[in-house]
C-alpha cells in the first residue's frame, strides 16, 4: 500500500524524499506541525494579521494547543536543557 500525503515540507524537501522518509517513519510529526504552524504564521503577518490574532486563528485551528504553546513554537522559544 503506498502513502499519498501532501508535501508539507515542499519548500525544504522534494515530494519523493519526503513520500520515502514517511514511509519508513522518519519524520517527527511534531516537528512537520510545528513547521507547518511558523509558516501559516509568518503568512498571516505578512498580510498584516495581528501576532494575536494569528495565534487565535492558529489555536483555532489546532484546539489540543494553548496559546502560550503556540507562541513559542511561532517565536521559537525553548527551554534551555
């Protein structure tokens, strides 16, 4: 059975490697959300969206993340190890 998934990485990796290391579950699926959710981001505020009502929007679209979970994965905040 093949996997026919959109290319959310389009702009990093070509659609055959991405269908190949999806296959083979070599793709953190968190990090393709997160990914995903920066640059829905950066389009909201280039069409000048508020950064708060980006975030609203993008909760809205993703109900299990809070707000504050949002705005680091868009600012890239982390915790220091």
């Amino acid at each position: 059975m093949e996997i026919t998934t959109a290319n959310p990485l389009s702009g990093l990796v070509e659609s055959d490697v991405y269908a190949l290391l999806e296959e083979h579950n070599l793709l953190n699926e968190k990090g393709v959300r997160d990914y995903q959710i920066r640059k829905q981001f950066q389009a909201m505020r280039r069409e000048n969206v508020p950064a708060y009502e980006a975030i609203e929007e993008l909760r809205e679209q993703h109900p299990y993340l809070q707000f504050d979970t949002i705005r680091k994965i868009v600012y890239g905040l982390r915790r220091r190890s």
